[in-house]
C-alpha cells in the first residue's frame, strides 16, 4: 500500500486540477460583435447566405417577408417581416451566424433599415424555435430604467440623438448579456447636454417581438 501512496496522490491532483480548469472555462466570458460598422455600411445583404442558412423574399397577400432556410435539410430556421406593396426596407439580411447561447445551434444576427428607421435583431435557437430579440428596444428600456430623469427616446430611428458603439452580446456562465456604449445628446433640454454611459442588459431583460 506504500508503494502506491505517490501514484494515488497524482492522480488526486490531477483530478482536482482538470476540476478547477473545467469550472474557469465555464465561467469565462466569449463575446461577439453583433452590429460592425463594416456590416451595417453594406447595401446587398438582401441575399447575404450563412454557413447554414440561405434567404429569399417572399409575397403573402401585401406583405413581403424574408425567410430562412437550413441550407442542409431545406427546413425554415424563421422568417422577417420586411415592408408592404407601399414600401420595404431598403436595405435587409443576415449580418451574423455564432452560437450565441453555447446550446450548439446557429443563432443570427439580423439588420434592415431606411432613410428612417432602422431594425436590429438578435435570432437566439430555443426548444420552441427561434426568439427575437429587438437589440435597440433592450438597451433604450435598460437605459431609462437606469438613468429615468434622461430618457433615452427612438433609439432605432435615424436621425436619433443617440451614438449607439461597441454591441456585443456576451456569453459567460450560460448567461447571454447585451452590452452598448451609449452617448446620448438631449436636444429638448435649455441647456444642451450629452450623456455617455456603457449599458448591460441582463438576458432576463431583454426585449422579444414577434
């Protein structure tokens, strides 16, 4: 039994070792860039493909919507809305693939927008199909819930007030959070003001549309 003391403390360690490695990787945080300067400048995401999804435009009655599909199985992954007979999006697409929420899954990234309003989506893959997140909904409903005396308004519209900078969306502890640098300049004031804050929105608090 002596002889083998020093081999059973080995491998004790080693076993306490690659327990305390397994739990740092797991609580360490991976982020990602969801809105780059570099995608939003483009004007021809309308066909933009993924590694796994591929799009096309489709007409039901006066609506036209942009619809997903699993480039492998042919199976539709979801579908935006993006205009009427009166009017679309000028621009809209796919601007990202990841696996956000580390379930193994492709979850997307989603841009469209006009001379007037602008649309950002997070796609995150779930038992019950995909969510959508509105990414400017959440971080303008963080900001006023943390800074209510300057409410932040129209975050998704184009001529806001707002410089909206570094959105990630991070993934730590198999929790998602959204975060922004944010600088607000409030024009309805007497005295003129800007505001700069970095906002974190926690997944419990972020904003799902239809």
């Amino acid at each position: 039994m002596k002889a083998h003391a020093p081999l059973v403390q080995i491998l004790l360690f080693v076993a306490l070792l690659c327990c305390g490695t397994s739990g740092h990787s797991q609580s360490k945080a991976v982020s990602f860039d969801i809105l780059s300067s570099k995608m939003l400048g483009r004007s021809d995401l309308i066909h933009e493909e993924t590694r796994t999804a591929r799009p096309r435009v489709i007409k039901r009655g006066k609506q036209f919507f942009q619809v997903f599909t699993d480039k492998r199985t042919g199976r539709e992954l979801f579908r935006i809305f993006v205009g009427t007979n009166e009017a679309t999006y000028w621009v809209y697409g796919l601007i990202q693939e990841n696996d956000y929420n580390g379930d193994g899954i492709p979850d997307f990234c989603w841009h469209g927008g006009d001379d007037t309003t602008n649309e950002n989506l997070i796609l995150l893959s779930s038992s019950s199909g995909y969510l959508r997140v509105d990414i400017d909904l959440s971080l303008q409903r963080e900001w006023t819930r943390r800074f209510p005396s300057n409410p932040l308004k129209d975050l998704n519209e184009v001529d806001t007030t707002a410089d909206l900078t570094e959105v990630r969306l991070v993934r730590q502890s198999g929790k998602l959070f959204l975060t922004a640098l944010i600088s607000y300049t409030d024009i309805f004031k007497e005295n003129v003001k800007t505001y700069t804050h970095r906002v974190r929105v926690p997944e419990s608090r972020f904003v799902y549309v239809k």
